[in-house]
C-alpha cells in the first residue's frame, strides 16, 4: 500500500535530513583530515631534511663547531645533532643555469634520503668523489639526466691579480631524488661535507648544527639552554619561527573551515526538527488515540526521540563510510577531476607538496561523530516535547 501524501512529504523531508547530514559529517571529516595530513606532512618533510631546529653561525662559518655539537647532543630533550652547510648558489648545464642551494651533509644525513630517490644511488657520494644528487624538478629544469656533469659556481672564488674569479667545479649527478616538497626538490643539490667546504673554500668549519628533538612542539623549551650557551655567538632557529606565516595559515583555515562545516550540520539538525513536527502535526490523531489506549508521556517521548536520534545515526554512519572512502581514493579523484575539467587542481609549486595529503585524528572523528549526533538529539527534543504534551481530549473532540 503506497503512504499517503503527508507520508511521502514527511519521508522525503527525513530522506533530506539523512543526505545533509551525510553530506556533512563526510566534508567535514575530509577536509579536517587533508589539513591535518598537509600540516603534518609538510613538518614531517621539512623537519626531516632541516631538522626540529637550527644553530647557525654569525657570519655563515661556525668555529670550534665539534664543542657546539658535543653540546647540544648533551641537552635533554635533543634526539640527534648533526653538522651541516647550506649555500646558495647557481648551477648550469647546457646553457641552463638555476639557483641552487648546496648542501653539504654527513654520511647518515645523506643515508636518510634513500627512500626519496627515484634514479641512481646516494651511496655514490663520497668524500674526495665529485657525485651529487639534485632534486627531481631541479633535473627537468635544467635538462640533466643521471650520469649528467653539471657545473656549480661559487662566486667567492680565489683572488688573483686582475680580481675574484668565481670558482666553478663540475659534479657528476650520480643520484635523482623527490622528498615531495616543490621548494626542496626544485633547488636542493646534495653532497658530502668534505666536498662542500672544498666548493665552498670553508676550510675545516661548517655552516650550522641540525637538531631533531624528541618533541618538535616543545623546542622551544629543549633548545633554551643552547640559545642561552651561544649567545653572541651563534643563534637558535627552530622549524616554527622558519615557517611561522606558512603553519600559521595552515592553523586559521583550519579552524576557519571547521566552523563553516559545522553549520552545515546545525542545517541538518533543523531538517531533523522540521521533519519530526510534520510528523507529529500529521499524527495527531494518533497520538491521541495511543493516549487513550493508555501510552504514556514517557513513551511517546521516547519513540520521537528515538525516530529523530536513528535519522542522525543513519546520517553520521553514512557520513563517515562516505568521507572514509573519498579519502582512499582522493588521489584518482583528483586526476579525475582535471581530466574532466582540462584544469590543474593541485599544482605543487603552490601547495608545497606533489600529492593531496590526508591524515585521520581519531579523536577529531569521534568529536565530529558525537557533533552531530548530540545536534540530531537536540532537534528531536522539541518535537517530542509536543506529541507528549498532546491532549487526547481536545483532539478527539472534533473528530
């Protein structure tokens, strides 16, 4: 037998209900998990190959630098300290030239990057030996392939009579690597450090200290006593000062979209509300006659409450099986998506990284869970309130 009229507009109003909150249980658990994986990806990769913090030399050349390290590995809280040059500088080959920044790193730094390498071997590079990675974009920006020689040139070269002249050295590329960061793999050129002060004509000095803490959220605190050991000397510079604008951004449209998203589902609450008052003005009749048959306020209550609490549950279950599986498959929908449209979505000399991110909080999906079924609860209240409130005199005595 087919529902009446008013049946239909109350299950289709219900339907609606269970769409919106699907809908929005699912947006806000994709785009509170691809912010949380973009934030936790570019730390990840940032501190990885710039650690949790930074000592850095006044004037680039830090002196006595195996005191300094035998230092900072001595303060509680520091995982790992490791010696380090960073330098800007240009590379060329074939006519191509681009800014690079040459790094020259220990043997285990230069073993953490296995797993970004795409071609070659980093084993390759030794002390004494004129092999070097580069980054994935910065070999299709200058045409070099593996086995390629380009040219680095230091402008601070050796004086001679008629002046300066740059110092240009030639290194094999014997490695291509891709750590997903635009930045990094646009201009990172990687090296022993013996061979990078040679380039660099440093001597036995290095430029800076990398440390990595057992928290990156309390360095502040951990490298506290360096900064205050180094004073005149050297300055601290942690990952949160470096990329302050950057995590800061990333922080408010954070917060920013969680609050939009959740009026959503403050939306989908008011169709549970709207749906359940159709439903009781529909059925008052009804009420009435359960009254009479000797059903009482409780129960009454409890079937309203319990219709609008299984339309918000149906609602979040779906929600979240929905944005669980955008998520799995985000990448191809991605592709998919600029395919169809001739448009690229996510272009990583903007976003940083070369793929969409997504990290799950447990805790963020329960509260999300919980948001919208406490709201779903809420909108059942009123309307139970009055189908238990109905006077089964008044309404039968014009029946």
């Amino acid at each position: 037998m087919l529902p009446g009229r008013s049946e239909a507009v109350i299950a289709l109003v219900a339907g609606i209900s269970i769409t919106v909150v699907m809908l929005s249980v699912a947006m806000l658990v994709i785009v509170m998990s691809v912010m949380n994986g973009f934030r936790a990806e570019l730390l990840d990769r940032i501190t990885g190959l710039n650690g949790h913090a930074i000592v850095q030399a006044y004037g680039g050349q830090l002196e006595d630098w195996e005191n300094v390290l035998a230092q900072v590995e001595e303060t509680p809280g520091v995982l790992k300290a490791s010696p380090l040059i960073e330098q800007p500088l240009l590379a060329s080959f074939n006519g191509r030239a681009e800014a690079v920044l040459v790094r020259g790193n220990i043997k285990a730094d230069i073993d953490d990057l296995r797993p970004s390498v795409i071609m070659g071997d980093m084993s390759t590079l030794k002390e004494g030996e004129r092999n070097v990675a580069i980054g994935s974009r910065l070999a299709l920006n200058l045409g070099a392939r593996l086995g390629d020689t380009i040219t680095i040139i230091n402008p601070q070269g050796r004086s001679t009579p008629f002046g300066t002249v740059p110092r240009q050295v030639g290194y094999t590329i014997t490695a291509i690597f891709e750590v997903g960061i635009y930045d990094f793999d646009e201009r990172f050129v990687v090296m022993p450090i013996p061979n990078a002060q040679q380039l660099l004509l440093m001597g036995e000095n290095i430029g800076m200290i990398e440390v990595t803490t057992v928290d990156p959220d309390q360095v502040d605190e951990i490298m506290a006593p360096v900064a205050n050991t180094l004073v005149g000397r050297a300055v601290v510079t942690n990952w949160k000062s470096m990329n302050a604008s950057l995590f800061e951004a990333l922080q408010v449209e954070r917060v920013a979209m969680a609050f939009a998203l959740s009026i959503i589902v403050l939306v989908a609450a008011f169709n549970i509300l709207s749906s359940l008052v159709m439903l009781v003005r529909s059925k008052t009749r009804d009420i009435a006659i359960m009254r009479t048959m000797g059903a009482t306020r409780k129960s009454l209550l409890k079937i309203f409450v319990t219709a609008g609490s299984i339309v918000g549950a149906i609602g979040t279950l779906a929600g979240l099986g929905l944005g669980f599986t955008v998520l799995f498959f985000r990448q191809s929908i991605v592709k998919g998506i600029e395919a169809m449209t001739g448009q690229n979505l996510w272009d990583p000399q903007i976003r940083f990284l070369t793929e969409l991110p997504s990290r799950t909080d447990p805790v963020e999906i329960m509260a999300i869970a919980c948001m919208a079924m406490g709201l779903s609860f809420l909108a059942t209240l009123y309307p139970a309130w009055r189908a238990a409130n109905t006077d089964p005199v008044e309404v039968l005595r014009y029946e």
